[in-house]
C-alpha cells in the first residue's frame, strides 16, 4: 500500500455497513481484523467489534491506535489512523466508538504489489523426484507472487509447493510457478515466482499482511 493523497473526510466516503479491515497497532491483541461501519455521526465512527478469518475477536480498550482501511466507490483504498473512545455494549453487540479523521489517504493496493519481508520458509518442486522439502527465505511478497532465495538452482517453469507462517499462521502449502530468475549472491539464486489457483482466505491473509506492512511504514515515516 503506497501512500498516494489526502482526501478530506465527508459522510458518504464510508457509508453504513462497510466492509473494512481494522488493523490494532497496540495491546496482546494487536493485529488485522475485518469489522463493519455500523454507524457514524460528526466526531465519530461505531465499528462492530472485529473478527480474523479463524472468528477470533480483535480486543482494544479505550485510547488504543488503530489503523482502518476500505475499498471506496472508485475501487481503490482509502485508510486512515485513529483512537478507541469508547467501547459500547448494544444489546448483543460490542461497538467500538472510534475518533473520525479529518482526511484520510489514498493508497494503491494491488495483487502483485508487494512488501519487502524475511520470512523462513520451505518448499519442494512439483513433478520430480525431488519430494524431500528444502528450506528458503521469502524476500518480499505480494497476494500474486513472491520473491524467494534458495541455495540450489531452479529452472524458470518449475513448480514448487510453498509452505510459510504470517503472524504465525501457516499458510499451508501454495503451489507457486518459477517465473523469473533475479541477481543473488555468491551460493544463493534468487527467484520471483508467481501463484497459481491460490485459495481466497489465502490471498485475503496475504493481502491483510501487505496492508499491516505498509501502514507499519506510513508510521515511521
């Protein structure tokens, strides 16, 4: 996600019941969730309390940061930063009262823009008598592909099944095509290699990853 423009905040830019992933950026729950607008007023947005993909609650108290981000009518994304004011209890529901922002920012967020990371991973090639699983590190990544290191060579076309943790959830293993070869150190290759029929919750935790990354970098800077 790149930061692209501010946009002045106006009540039909998130209209009730948006979809919006709601990043909290402190306490042991800290982390990215899905959540909905269930309602909003001139200081404030109403968020119902938010869910990961496994249904485990997203849990902040008054004064936390956090940081939401949705898809606006333009099929682009629009984020911002904000405050826990107060946590509401509404017959069955839990609502988080959140500050509203004055303006929020455009960011581009595609399939194949990608973060850079360090992540331990381990894959074998598809189609071989090589079924034994290797280790390697994925460099960067992006809901299209990744950017791995290996200490032996690979050939473009080859298919591996690639197996990580985000955040410490294992990916399982993703069937991924060699698509390119890239310039590596002495004894390492590196390789941009792309998907192939990734499942949906997969892609929507690699994507929710990205966001966390970029954001973590609007932050710094």
């Amino acid at each position: 996600m790149r930061h692209e423009e501010s946009i002045k905040m106006t009540d039909n830019i998130i209209p009730i019941g948006e979809k919006i992933i709601f990043n909290i950026l402190d306490t042991n729950f800290k982390g990215i969730y899905s959540s909905y607008i269930d309602d909003l007023d001139k200081t404030s947005l109403y968020v119902l309390m938010p869910t990961d993909a496994r249904g485990i609650k997203g849990v902040a108290k008054k004064g936390d940061r956090v940081a939401i981000s949705f898809i606006d009518a333009k099929k682009g994304r629009l984020g911002f930063f904000s405050v826990v004011e107060d946590i509401i209890k509404d017959n069955k529901k839990i609502i988080y009262k959140i500050s509203r922002p004055e303006k929020l920012f455009r960011t581009e967020l595609r399939d194949n823009f990608r973060v850079d990371t360090f992540i331990e991973a381990i894959y074998n090639i598809q189609g071989t008598f090589q079924k034994r699983f290797k280790k390697t590190t994925i460099l960067n990544l992006s809901a299209g592909g990744a950017k791995i290191s290996v200490d032996n060579e690979l050939q473009i076309g080859d298919k591996i099944n690639l197996s990580f943790h985000l955040d410490g959830y294992k990916m399982g293993f993703l069937e991924a095509e060699i698509c390119r070869e890239a310039k590596a150190e002495i004894g390492l290759y590196h390789y941009g290699v792309k998907f192939v029929d990734m499942p949906n919750d997969s892609k929507e935790r690699i994507i929710k990853y990205c966001i966390k990354k970029q954001l973590e970098m609007i932050r710094k800077g």
